[in-house]
C-alpha cells in the first residue's frame, strides 16, 4: 500500500487546479446519470410497451424514449471529451510542476550525497518515475471517482429494482477482493525490482555513451554487450511476471462476471416464468452487472499502471524527503564582493567516517596571492580546493576567509566569489559564447576580455561562427587543450575574487601553456589564485608553495625557500627536472 505521505502529497499537486477537477467530476457525475439511465429506458420500453402494450402518451411513448436514450449518448459522449481534456489538461500541468521540483530538488543536493547515488537512478526518478505517475493525473484519477460513483448509482438502482436479483449479483465481490489482494503484493513487489533495473539501465547507457571512446580504444563491446544483457535480462524477465500477472487478472475477473450473469438469468428466468419477475427487470439487471464490472475490468487492466504509479510515488518522495540535506544559498552573511584572504585552521576531513582524507592542516593565504598545492595523487589537494567552494562539510577545524568561518557566509555569496578551472572540463550544448556567460549578465566586452587573457580568442577566432560556434555534447568536436582555454575563459568572465586551478594546464601544450602563465600573471593581481599542479614549471612564480603528503603539510614557502630546504620539494623537483 503507498505511504499515506505519498497519497496526501500527491493530492496536494491537484490543489492549484481543484476548479478544473471539479468541473470534470460534475462532467463524470452526468456521463454516470446518462450511463444509469439507458438500461432503464430500455427497462421501460420492453415491459410497459413491449410486453404490457400500455398506451402511449406524450413524453411517455416510444419515441419519446427512443429520443431521451439518444440524448443520453449524446449527453454521455460530449461530457466524457470536456473531461478528458479537462483532467489532460490539470494532469500535465502536474506532471510539468512535479518534474521540475525533482530536477530542481536534484540541483540543491550537496555532493556528498550526490557521490552516492548513480546518475542513473537519479534520471529514473526525474524522468520514468514522473511519467509513471501521468497516468494517474490524466485518467486514473478521475476515473476512479467516475468508478465510485457509478458503482455506488449501480448498487443504489439495483436494490430499488429487486432486492433479491441485487444480492445474487454482488456475491462475487468477496472473492474479487481476495483475488486483487494476491495479486497487489506480487505485483508490486516486482515492480520495485523493475524500478530498481530501469535505473542500472539508465545508469549503464549514460556512463557507456560517455565512455564509449574507451571502450572503443580498449575494443570492450563484445564485454560491454555482455554485461548489458545480463542487467537487460533481469528487466525481461521481471516486466514477462508483470505481464503474466496482469494477462492472469483480467480473464479471472471476466469468469466472475460471466458467472454471476449466468447466475443471474438461471435465477431471473425461473421468476419471469413463474410470473414475479418482469422481462425488462431482468434485461436491465444483466445490462447494469456489465456497467459494475466495467471499472472493475478496468482495475485489473490498469493494476499495473496503478502498482507502477504506487512505487514511483514512493521513490520520488523518497527522494524529496531529504530536505534537511538540501544547500541553503540565502541563509548567512550577505557579501558582494570578498577580499580574497584564505585561512585553514587544523582541518580534518573525511568522505567516509574517519578514512582522513585532510589531517589537521593549517596555512594561511593572503588576499592576492598565488598559492600552489602540489602532491602525490591522494594527498588532498583537490579536496581543499572542494572544501573552500563548500562543497563539503569538514569534520574538525575552520575554515575562515576575510577571517569569517565560511559556514556563516551566504552560499550563494560565497560561490559568487570563487572561480574553479577543473582538469575535466565540462561544456553545454549550445554556442561558446553560452559556455562562457552560463546565461549570466555578461557583457560582450567582458566575454572578449576573458577570451583574449585565455587565449583562447586565437582558435575561435579561425572558427566559422567564432564565438556563436555551435558546441556539441561536453564540447566533443574541440580538442582538450581548447576545452581548457574556454573554461578558463568561462571562470574570468565572472570575475572572481578567489581563482582555482586545478590541474588546469595538464591537457594544453607547451606554448599554449606559456601563454595561460602570461594570462594568470595578468589576472592575479587583484585576485587570490590557488594552483593544483604536478607540473612544477608552472608553479615556479608562485608567492606560496604548499606541499601535501598522505593528507599532511609537510612543506611551505616560495620555490628558492623551498629548494633550500633540501626537502620533499627538492626530492620531486629533482625528480622531475634531473
């Protein structure tokens, strides 16, 4: 059974469109009165002018209610395509909202709950489990009031009709009860599973799309194909035991009515023949047992659709429950604009428990310096450059900029502020120019002044559409070295106090390389710059050299001080230079 959390959340998505629903159940409420009234018409004209030859009179003839049964069709047809609009309409008007709350809630996730989480689960949730819940916005939903409705109309005529054909007629109900609740715990609990490998699907198209290049390099297909079978195989054989229950479902619940109509007319001919029991009474009853196990067929039709819409719910509350969790970007100091001044004060941090990444650190960074942090692979360096961006929460110490502990700093504000060049360069689709402004109020002029003190002016400026050149997925048809030079382009053009380069220059050559130097010299003057680098030549000019090990400071000082320490520094110099 869903969550009541779930039932009670989703019904407040219907809030904002309780006119348009209401105007579609009194839609349904009529379609119902004409659905009801068509066997009773019917009723009429076999016993009172068919078989009893009563005379007719006005509105009571034949024709008369030949007329109202057409109006009936009429009236039932008009009505059920305003409600199907109608509720069209509000269902995908909540569908819109409710995805864009998923994508939304996605986006204010911290990373450190984000690095749990496969990207494909994540677009199961934002896009498979959304659309599993149309349905029930756009159909289902109002056709379970219409089903009330007409059921509790069908009961009601029914017992006024002939108690006792009544009661034979709902002797089935207990078991139709027992049957749906059988199939409910399987079906669902399969559907879990379902929802579960739809993700690993997902998951395994985007993370092999991305990599395909490597796979390709290293002629991983037939691996590739292999491993995509095994996931693509559980999801056959679970979606083969939904549809095995629901071809079960259907054809149990349609024996159940064939019988009790068959019940029903065994018993409804010994009464017309003993002469208690009218023909049309009988005609009417067997015509309204078809209308009450409609929607019933209906259930078992769409049990599925409705199981798979229970889980989804779940799954996307589950999702959106982690609301503790989510970055608050407005609560804090409200700053403009930072001085640039960097202090870490014994910081210890970890990603997992006290697997310490961080072991009591501590330097100080005065606003405009450049600071470089070099290291083995593990040392801590990019977890630091993580840490100043809060990305993550640390579990001991402080970290202070402009001497505020940056926890009290507005999110937002502080972000704003600090410029990360990644070694792994990520582009939009779009244009350059889009890449660079991130849709950002930035002038023409400040876009051309980054471009030109990243150099990267020179290759756009051989493109044919220049700075409106098309980019394709993560920039694909640009080399790496120019991937670099638009994200350092992208990071001046929003004028940071505080620059990051975090293995920056490890995909550019060696001219280009010259030219980035001559450009963060330029740029650096009124900005602290903080350098990630195993290239030690491009550290060299550096006002701070600060050395990691095993997540450690062991070293600190400029390039000469450092050298003549005969140390660590020396050692990976040497190492590198000899």
């Amino acid at each position: 059974m869903m969550k009541k959390n779930s039932i009670i959340r989703l019904l407040k998505f219907t809030i904002p469109y309780l006119k348009i629903i209401i105007v579609a159940a009194i839609c349904v409420l009529l379609v119902n009165t004409a659905q009801l009234a068509k066997p009773y018409i019917l009723k009429i004209v076999i016993d009172d002018f068919l078989i009893n030859g009563r005379p007719e009179s006005g509105l009571y003839s034949i024709t008369a209610m030949g007329i109202f049964y057409m109006l009936a069709v009429a009236l039932g047809a008009l009505l059920t395509f305003g409600q199907v609009n109608l509720m069209n309409y509000a269902g995908q008007q909540i569908i819109s909202k409710l995805r864009k709350k998923v994508f939304t809630h996605i986006q204010y996730l911290p990373l450190s709950y984000l690095d749990k989480f496969s990207t494909g689960r994540l677009i199961t949730r934002a896009t498979n489990d959304v659309e599993a819940l149309n349905e029930v916005f756009t159909d289902i939903l109002i056709n379970l009031f219409r089903d009330v409705f007409l059921l509790t109309g069908i009961i009601f005529v029914m017992f006024r009709m002939n108690v006792g054909l009544a009661a034979i007629s709902f002797v089935a109900i207990p078991f139709i009860f027992l049957i749906t609740n059988f199939f409910k715990n399987k079906i669902k609990e399969n559907f879990k599973t379902m929802k579960s490998l739809i993700g690993q699907i997902n998951g395994f198209f985007a993370e092999n799309i991305s990599g395909m290049k490597l796979v390709q390099i290293f002629n991983r297909e037939l691996e590739k194909q292999k491993e995509f079978k095994l996931l693509n195989d559980k999801y056959f054989k679970s979606t083969m035991f939904q549809v095995q229950m629901n071809s079960l479902l259907r054809p149990i619940i349609e024996i159940l009515q064939t019988l009790t109509v068959a019940t029903l007319v065994w018993y409804g001919m010994g009464k017309i023949i003993g002469g208690t029991l009218e023909l049309g009474v009988l005609y009417a009853f067997t015509t309204y047992i078809k209308q009450f196990f409609e929607p019933i067929n209906d259930l078992a039709e769409n049990y599925n659709t409705i199981q798979s819409a229970i889980v989804s719910a779940d799954r996307i509350f589950e999702l959106l429950d982690q609301e503790e969790l989510l970055e608050d970007l407005d609560t804090g100091i409200a700053i403009q604009r930072l001085k640039g001044d960097i202090e870490f004060k014994d910081v210890w941090f970890a990603y997992n428990e006290e697997n310490w990444i961080l072991k009591g650190v501590s330097f100080v960074i005065a606003a405009g310096e450049t600071a470089a942090f070099v290291g083995a692979t593990g040392a801590g360096k990019t977890t630091i450059i993580s840490l100043i961006s809060r990305f993550y929460k640390i579990q001991k110490g402080k970290i202070l900029i402009d001497g505020i502990d940056i926890n009290d700093y507005r999110l937002w504000h502080l972000r704003k502020n600090v410029a990360v060049v990644l070694q792994d360069v990520f582009l939009f689709s779009g244009d350059i120019r889009r890449n660079i402004a991130l849709n950002d109020e930035i002038s023409e002029l400040q876009v051309n002044e980054a471009l030109e003190l990243s150099c990267a002016n020179e290759f756009i400026d051989e493109l044919p559409g220049g700075m409106l050149e098309p980019v394709r997925e993560r920039g694909s048809t640009f080399s790496a070295g120019q991937r670099q030079l638009l994200s350092f382009a992208r990071a001046i053009a929003h004028d940071p106090v505080i620059l990051v380069l975090d293995e920056a220059t490890s995909n550019i050559d060696t001219n280009t390389e010259l030219l980035i130097q001559q450009s963060i010299e330029n740029i650096s003057a009124n900005r602290t710059t903080l350098i990630i680098a195993h290239r030690l030549s491009t550290i060299r000019n550096a006002d701070k050299i600060i050395l990691l090990r095993k997540g450690k400071l062991v070293e600190m000082g400029n390039h000469d001080e450092l050298l003549q320490k005969d140390g660590y520094y020396k050692e990976l110099y040497q190492a590198q230079y000899a």
